[in-house]
C-alpha cells in the first residue's frame, strides 16, 4: 500500500552500484548501515575520493544567517489569513512578495487552492492588520482568520479506487461514504479512479474510511492524507536474509525523524516493501540519507499512479487477447463453418442423440471465457447486488449468463433426446465479453493519455541539482550532484545558466535573468539578483545564481499547479452532475426493458403477432425473443455516460495546463460557450514575447557589418534581453562563426533602464535609449528624433548608438506579432466574441499591435496588479450589456 501526506512522496528503490548494476543487498545494506550510523559527520563521503575543489571567489555566507533573514528577538506568532482573487501560481507569488517586504515577516506560506496564506511573524515589527493591508495592496482581498484550530480539525485524503466500472459505482462509493459519520466532503473521480475525502480525523481515520471502501465492494489505496508525518514505501529488490533486512531496518530507524518502520515481505521473491514514516519539520542527516538514497532509484506518486495504470493496460490487454484465442474458434464455428459444406458435415456430427461436435467445441471454448476471463463481471455483479445497488457488471454478467445457461440448457436438452433441436448462443457470450474487454482496453488506454499531460507538468522540474557544502564560516567548500527530489528545506543549490532552477528559493549570491513564463505567461525573461524569489522549474537564462531552498516537493509552485490541475479533474461539471442522477436509475430501467422487449416478442410470436418468416429456421419464437432482451441489456451500458464527461474534462485541463492556460474544473470548460469578451495580455500572449531587431537606420557613412561589431562587442557584457537581441542580429553578419569572438571591451559601464557604454577599438561606444545620449551630452540630429518617433508608432523600440560623441544610427527592435494571433480575433469576431487587450506598454505600441490583429478596445500602461481589476471592470460591464 502507498501511503504518503500532502507534503510526501512514495519512492520505489533498486539497490545498484555506481555503474548501475545488481550488488549484494547484505553487503551493500552493512555499509549504508555504517554511514547512516555515523549520522553525525557531515563531512564524510564515499565513491568519488578526488580532492575537493576550491573556490577562492565564491561567496561567504554568516553562519545561520541567510541574505534577507536578520536574527530577531522575541517571540514568534502565527497568523492565518483568506485571501480572494487569486487564480494561479502567479498570484500566489505576488502576495508572498507582498508580504515579506514588510519588516518582521519570518516566513510566509500562500495556498492558492485553499485561498488561504500563513504568516510567521514577529510581532515587535509588524501585525496582523499590516500585514492584510500589505496582501490588499497587492489587489486582493484578505480576511484574518482567527480560529485556526478550525481549520486542523478537516483533513484531505487521497484514495485510489480498483474494481469502477462505471458512474453508477462512483455515485454508490460517494453516497456510501458520504453517509460516514465525520466525513464532510466527499469527491469520486470515475476517469481518475481516485476519491478525495475531506473528514475529521478525531472521528474517523484514512484505514477506516478505506475499510468502509472495500466494504461497498471495491480495492482501496492510499495516495496520501493530511498528516504532518510523511510516508515514504521503499522497495528493496534482492533481499534474501533476514539478517539483511534488520539491519537495513535499524539504519533507517536510526535517522533522525525516522518514526517508524514496517517491512512487508511477501511482496515479491526477492522483493520487500519498507513502508517508513518520518516527521518533514526535521531535517535527516545531510551526508549519509542523501548518500544512501542516491544508490537507489526512486519512483515518485506520479510514477507509482503511472505504473499502476500501465498494470491495468497490460492486465486488460492480456485478458483481451486470451478472450480472444478461445472465442475466435466459437465464432468461425456457430457463423463461418456452418457454410463451408465439408466442415458444416463434421460440426453436425452426432455425439449423443442431438448433441453435436460443434455444440461441444463451443461449450468446452466458451466457458473459460464465461467464468475465469469474465470473471470479473460475475464479481462485480455480486458485489452490487449486495449492496443494493447496479451497476455496467450487472447488465454484462446478466446478459451474458442468459445466454451462456440458456445454451448449457439446450446442450442438455440435445443430449438427453433423440428428437429436440435448439440453438445455442455460447458465441453471444463469448464475444460479448471479448468486445466489452476490448471496449475496458481502449477506455484505461485513453484515461493514461489524459495524465500525459500532468505528466509533462510535473517534468518541468530538473532531474538533478547541484548542492553547495558550506563550512562552519559559510563559505562554499564543495558541490555535488544530487537527485532533485532530495532537496531539503535551506539547502544551497548552484543554479548554472541555461539550467532549470530546481527549487523554489531565493537568491543569495549572483544575478541572472530566469524565463518565468510557464507560471507567469510572459516570455520576457525577470532579472534576479540577491534577494529575489525564484520558482522551481523556470529556466535561467544567463549568468550563475546560488539560491537557498524555501519550498521542496508539495510545497512548491509547480507541485500546487499540478494540484490544481488534479483539483480540476477530479471537481465534476455540471452535466456530470446531471448524468450521475441519470445513472441512479439507468441500470434499473435498462432491465426492465430487455425484459419487456423478451416478453413483448415472445408473446408476438406465440400468438402471431408477426410473421413465421421473421424467425430463423435454426430458431423458435422463445430464443428469438431471448436474443433481441439479451441485445438490448448490453448494448445499453452505462460506460459512455459516465466517463464522456471526465474524459474530456481531464483531456481538456490536462492539454490546457501543458500550454500554460490552468483550467478551473469541468464547470469553466461548460461555461466557456457562453463566453462573449477576451481579455488578452500583450507580451507573450498575442505576441512572440522575444525581441528581434527589424529595422537599422544609419546617418553616418558606416559600413554596416563594421557598425554592428561595435556595437555587439558593447552589449556582449550586458544580460539586458534587448542587448541579446541586437549580439543575435549582429551574429547574421559573421555567418562563418557559430560563436563569434567580438572585439573587446574595456571600461564598460551598464546603466540601468538606459543603456550601456564602452571602448571598443579605441572608440567611445554608447548604446541606449535619448536619456542616456543627452546625460552624455550628445546632441541628438533631428533626422534622429524622427526615426524615433516613427519607430514607436509601428510598436518598436528606439535604440540609439552614438560613435565617439555623435548619433551613428537609430536600431528599431520589436516583439513581433505571432503569426496565430490576426487569425484568432479574425475568427472570434466571427462568433461575436469581443476582443480587448490589456498591457503594460505605451499606448503607441499597444495601439499599432492593436492595429495589425483587429482589436479595437486597448488599455495600455497598465500596472500588473491593475490588470486584474480591468478584467472585473469588463465583466460588469458585459454583465450590464446582457441585461
């Protein structure tokens, strides 16, 4: 069983050795107990003994001291706060910023799927009403929530459900569970195969509520509960003493926050499971758990659910293509023999009085079929019936049953006398299972492509890390390579550029600009330097940061949006909702009328209701009617009802987040037709979001090629996106060289908002914007400021270079439109939608971007927080124009 709280992870374990191959377990196990042992050396290390390297330049950071934390004195409090408005892991950030950039904040924690932040603070320096004016200034609504006991008193578990045919089990198991005294919300997601229980654990515990689940009749496993210890199930392959196994138990008890341990051994040959339960809040020994981890491979709760559902896809193929081997041989003979006149003979070969070889072949094929391949209807069926309720496996299992018996009864028949003809349907059975199998295959096929893209999310974040080891002094002594999953809280990590940052922190030595985009939508990349928060999984563009881990695994951005998404999936839309009431009464309703449709046939046909040429000649008015009941209760099972919906909702918030668009649940997606106005950002959004120059205009006698390698050599040493944009353009002149050397720079100097200056070739070189030429006192040409203000209004940038004290030449860099984007609002209009766009730039760009795609009503020069409320502001006014 995988068990694990929100802030955990389950990790399945292959012990190898440093080039990947099977060791001896007891051998390997005697020396991790050794290092896990000496759990207080922090310096020892083992496999690579090259000699440490120095770092005479790195940084030296205060012995418990981080680069914004002062020690403060008095005493702590806790504050718990609602906060409103949020929408995204974005906003989550802004209010976190908020917040700690007033004087006493220690740490603060926003959830955006609870709307709900907890502050740590120190109330000599600020309060409570500070600090929810700060979240308030930042465009939010906030609200102190003074009892927070309240809020410990309800606990989210997680739960995997086995044996969910259809919507039909799903409504039993939440009606089920919702009558459970201490439960208060109850969640069951039918394509996700997963309930969410939202209980009191004073009054009823997660093993409780599972046994309540396989009470109804389905298997239950845990994902993970609300608890503050963390579950961790190891699994060991190639253990085979006991001896082994005790001591690699005592190594695990022996860590610090380790609180219990429990093998189960009769998992696998060879193979145990160590289920191991810690306390997160204490932090293990960082040399010898992070070294005995690093010799085993993980698998997270992502990969335990992907290998449970590659489990099922292999288990229902196998059952379908067995089901198929033994009712082919059924199917040729009842429908493709009985033409072909030679094997037709050997068929209707006599064995006892009536009965034929073909009868038996069919009989000895199809019973396998029946009862050990479709078994599982059969149990599906008891199961509802003795609970009360009916679901797909009671159609399935009574239809095929009738037809299965009605056959064994004529076989029967045939045998015990020497004049009765009947026909049996032993192929209606077997083939029935074999297409509803083959139906169960494609359906676990299509709900493991719905998570590919949860899946996607969750490998935005790095596989490995590169962890800093510091001395007693602070100063950096070291780094290693570790697996990404086994960051800890207030650990240093080494983020090199072009490399994804792999945790949430904040920085503590360097600066950089980081690609943002997949949680915020804009393409332009931040420029981080010491202080700055960063998010786990963006991409550092340029440039070497140290960060310090502030959020590890649940806790972080990227782990709350995959959340959200699964929140989404499991949420259900509306018609759901609707089509689960159906469904109360469908299976009911379905029997009854396969037994009206049986009994109105077989009363046409014995009072001749209908004409004697309608039935067959290998048939009688009874086995007539028995067929068209037995059609008509399978081909109405419930599947289509209850999992049309899910699927395309998981399909739809799956595909959505992986394009960066977090869909809110089913309810959005079927609200969405009724849309009639878009709010679109500018950058990123209806453009590319990265700067290209467009357009050189010289106004002096300058070779071009000569121009440009000065001013490319000028902005190599500036990390300014607009300067990459010009080194980019600049590369198209040496062609020859994939990396070109540019001439060197000396004094260079970068004002910030401005532009950048230098001595290149002995030449003053100063690339920016008309403030930075007229500092200098550079006298800008009027066929200069002409070009500039012509360049604004086609939605470019101006940017001026001025040659030893004179304006050479006005660069015009822009973010282009995409190429979608004209397209998109062309075929909005269509539908009559209204198109409004909302950006931070100048009027005169966003109106000649507004210009070029067809959208008519613009707000520029808005403020980010501003944007949010221009958005309400719109939705008033449309909701004012409807009515």
């Amino acid at each position: 069983m995988a068990s694990q709280s929100s802030k955990e992870s389950v990790h399945d374990f292959t012990v190898k050795d440093a080039r990947g191959n099977d060791v001896d377990v007891a051998r390997s196990l005697t020396m991790a107990t050794k290092l896990l042992a000496s759990s207080c050396i922090r310096k020892e290390r083992y496999g690579d003994l090259s000699p440490r390297p120095h770092y005479p330049s790195m940084p030296k950071y205060p012995k418990g001291v981080t680069a914004q934390e002062t020690i403060l004195q008095g005493s702590e409090a806790k504050a718990m706060f609602s906060v409103m408005g949020m929408t995204c892991s974005a906003c989550a950030g802004s209010v976190e910023k908020a917040i700690k950039r007033l004087p006493g904040i220690k740490e603060a924690v926003v959830d955006v799927l609870n709307n709900k932040a907890q502050v740590m603070f120190y109330p000599s320096f600020v309060n409570e009403e500070s600090i929810r004016e700060a979240i308030e200034d930042a465009g939010f609504q906030a609200a102190l929530i003074q009892d927070e006991t309240d809020d410990k008193s309800v606990q989210v578990c997680r739960i995997r459900i086995n044996g969910m045919t259809c919507t039909s089990c799903s409504s039993t198991l939440e009606n089920a569970l919702q009558a459970v005294p201490g439960v208060q919300k109850v969640q069951v997601a039918l394509a996700t195969e997963e309930a969410q229980i939202h209980h009191d654990p004073k009054i009823i515990t997660c093993n409780q509520l599972m046994e309540k689940i396989e009470e109804t009749g389905f298997g239950a496993v845990l994902v993970s509960t609300g608890e503050d210890m963390s579950k961790i199930n190891l699994r060991i392959d190639g253990v085979r003493t006991v001896n082994s196994m005790r001591m690699l138990e005592n190594s695990l008890q022996a860590l610090p926050g380790v609180q219990a341990v429990q093998i189960s051994p009769e998992l696998k040959k060879n193979c145990s499971l160590i289920q191991t339960r810690y306390d997160r809040t204490k932090k293990l020994h960082q040399s010898s758990s992070r070294r005995f981890k690093s010799t085993i491979y993980s698998e997270g709760e992502g990969g335990g659910r992907e290998s449970h559902r590659n489990e099922e896809i292999k288990q229902y193929f196998r059952s379908f293509l067995w089901s198929l081997i033994f009712t082919t041989p059924v199917f040729l003979t009842s429908m493709v023999f009985m033409y072909i006149p030679g094997i037709k003979h050997g068929l209707d070969t006599k064995v006892v009085n009536m009965l034929t070889i073909g009868e038996v072949i069919r009989w000895v094929l199809s019973t396998p079929v029946q009862f050990i391949i479709g078994r599982r209807f059969c149990t599906g069926f008891y199961k509802a019936l003795r609970h009360g309720s009916a679901n797909m496996d009671v159609l399935i299992a009574l239809g095929t049953n009738t037809a299965y018996f009605y056959s064994v009864y004529t076989v029967i028949r045939a045998a015990s006398s020497p004049d009765f003809e009947g026909t049996d349907f032993f192929e209606t059975s077997a083939m029935l299972i074999s297409f509803i199998l083959l139906g169960k295959y494609l359906e676990v096929l299509a709900k493991g492509k719905t998570s590919e893209a949860i899946a996607k999310l969750m490998n935005l974040a790095p596989e490995t890390a590169m962890l800093l080891s510091l001395d007693e002094e602070g100063n950096v002594i070291g780094e290693e390579e570790i697996d990404s999953r086994l960051i800890q809280k207030n650990d240093i990590i080494k983020i090199l550029p072009g490399a994804k940052v792999a945790s949430d922190g904040f920085v503590l030595w360097g600066q950089s600009h980081i690609n943002e985009s997949f949680i915020t939508g804009e393409a332009r990349p931040v420029a981080k330097r010491k202080g700055d928060t960063v998010i786990g999984g963006t991409v550092n563009e340029n440039g070497v940061l140290h960060i310090k881990a502030t959020k590890v695994g649940s806790e972080s951005a990227l782990a709350q949006i995959v959340r959200l998404v699964e929140s989404a999936q499991m949420a259900k839309a509306p018609v759901q909702k609707f089509a689960d009431r159906i469904s109360k009464y469908f299976v009911p309703l379905v029997i009854m009328l396969s037994f009206s449709t049986w009994l109105a046939w077989f009363l046409a046909g014995k009072f001749h209701g209908y004409p004697e040429s309608w039935i067959p000649s290998s048939m009688d008015s009874f086995e007539l009617a028995l067929q068209f009941g037995i059609s008509v209760m399978v081909i109405a099972c419930p599947c289509a009802l209850g999992l049309a919906t899910p699927t395309a909702v998981m399909v739809g918030t799956g595909v959505g987040a992986s394009l960066g668009v977090l869909i809110k649940g089913g309810q959005a997606l079927e609200g969405a037709h009724k849309v009639n106005c878009i709010v679109f950002d500018k950058t990123g959004t209806l453009t590319v979001g990265k700067p290209v120059v467009v357009n050189t205009r010289l106004l002096k006698n300058v070779v071009l090629h000569e121009f440009y390698e000065l001013v490319a050599a000028t902005e190599a040493n500036s990390e300014h996106p607009l300067a990459k944009a010009i080194i980019e353009y600049a590369k198209k002149f040496r062609e020859d060289e994939e990396n070109p050397a540019w001439p060197e720079a000396r004094d260079f100097v970068s004002i910030t908002g401005h532009g950048v200056k230098a001595i290149v070739r002995d030449k003053e070189v100063i690339v920016g914007n008309k403030s930075l030429m007229l500092e200098n006192n550079i006298v800008i040409p009027v066929d200069a400021q002409d070009m500039l203000t012509e360049t604004e209004s086609m939605a470019q940038t101006g940017i001026l270079v001025s040659i030893d004290g004179e304006v050479t030449g006005v660069l015009g860099i822009s973010d282009p439109v995409k190429p979608g984007a004209q397209e998109v609002i062309s075929i909005l209009k269509s539908m009559n939608v209204r198109s409004i766009m909302v950006t931070g730039d100048n009027w005169g760009t966003a109106s000649s971007i507004a210009s070029q795609i067809g959208i008519e009503t613009v707000v520029a020069e808005a403020k980010p927080e501003q944007k949010a409320e221009k958005v309400k502001e719109y939705k008033r006014k449309v909701m004012l124009w409807q009515w």
